[in-house]
C-alpha cells in the first residue's frame, strides 16, 4: 500500500476522522465499515488492511485521545487541591481555549454521551480512575471496598460531565462551575484515597 505524502493523513488518520464524525451522527452501534470506507474516501481493501472490524478502528481512535498529555492533565487537574481555585479557575478557562483540547474533550463527549456504548463509557470511566490513582499515587489493588465504591462514584459523575461537556464547557459555566462547591467536593472525594482507609481530614467550606 502506497505511504501517503508528507503533510497528508495516513488511511488509519482517515479513518478515525471518519469514525468520530460518523459518532456525530449516529450510534456506535449502528457504525459500519461501509459508512467508514464512504467517508474516508477509502476502500474496503484499505480499511481491512489496518482493521479486522469496527471495534479495532474505535480503539485505536480512542487511544489516540488517552494517550494526549494534555488530556490526561486536564482530568488529573480535576482533583488538585494545591493551587487555589483562582489557579483551577484559569487553568479550567485557558483549557477550553486550545482548538486541540476542546477537540479532545468533544470526543470524550461522545464516548460517554448517548451515541457512546456501555463498553467504551467503562473504558473512559476505567481511564479516568487509573489517571486519579496515578496521581494520588495509589496502587489500585491496595484499594477496600469502600474506596471503590467512592471510585465509582467520582468516576460516575465526571463521565454524566464529559457527556454533556459542549453545553457545559462554556466560559461562563466554568467560571460558574470553578466557583461553586462541585470541584472542592470531587478533589476532596478523591483526595481521600491518598490515606489506607479513606478517611479524609477536611471539611467542607461553610
């Protein structure tokens, strides 16, 4: 198979792109190689060459987001508690000024929106809580079963915010949002998980 240019996609690079607009418009499920292939401009050949069915294709689209640093910074971001909220506030707004990370959080939108699946939302769910536990420095398997209930449950709620993030990611609401008590409460949740049995010391401002 012929390389592409320099400066050109590569059929894989195509291929995505293909698949996240066709998540735009239509559910995962009912994603076929054929829709892939029509808005590639690729062939079916082209696409059996570097996947054997959809599921690949969505992996390696998905993975290309997991492994942006920037990404994996903005969520571990979500539960610092060391910089003040001014600090969490301007990092929270020049974050969704960068055309490449808004792009990256608008296709987390789609994994956990309603044209996601159940398998790629636990996917995203289990990648939001290796990127916490990394950075509290937590070994997941030393974790009780009171620390993954409380895992589940942060983890939950930021997949119900990624879902709706294009409506929620607005300047204005994440100057709301910074402001309000909702980040204090998920870094302090997870926070918790630094001690063996979770027990957090703070408390909640009045």
């Amino acid at each position: 198979m012929a390389r592409p240019k320099t400066g050109e996609q590569s059929a894989p690079e195509k291929m995505q792109d293909a698949f996240w607009a066709l998540l735009e418009q239509k559910p995962y499920a009912q994603i076929t190689i054929s829709d892939i292939t029509r808005a590639s401009g690729l062939n079916r050949s082209a696409f059996y060459y570097h996947y054997g069915n959809i599921p690949e294709l969505a992996d390696d689209a998905i993975a290309s987001i997991y492994d942006d640093p920037d990404i994996t910074a903005f969520i571990a971001h979500i539960i610092r508690q060391d910089e003040g909220i001014e600090a969490l506030r301007d990092y929270a707004i020049a974050s969704i000024t960068t055309p490449q990370r808004i792009a990256s959080i608008r296709r987390l939108s789609l994994i956990a929106g309603p044209h996601g699946s159940t398998g790629l939302a636990d996917q995203l769910k289990t990648h939001v809580i290796e990127i916490w536990l990394s950075t509290l420095g937590r070994n997941p398997a030393e974790l009780n079963p009171g620390q993954r209930i409380l895992l589940e449950f942060a983890s939950s709620g930021m997949l119900g915010i990624l879902a709706k993030a294009p409506e929620v990611f607005t300047p204005e609401n994440i100057e709301w949002l910074s402001r309000s008590i909702l980040p204090t409460i998920i870094a302090q949740l997870i926070n918790s998980l630094k001690s063996e049995d979770g027990a957090s010391a703070q408390t909640l401002p009045d």
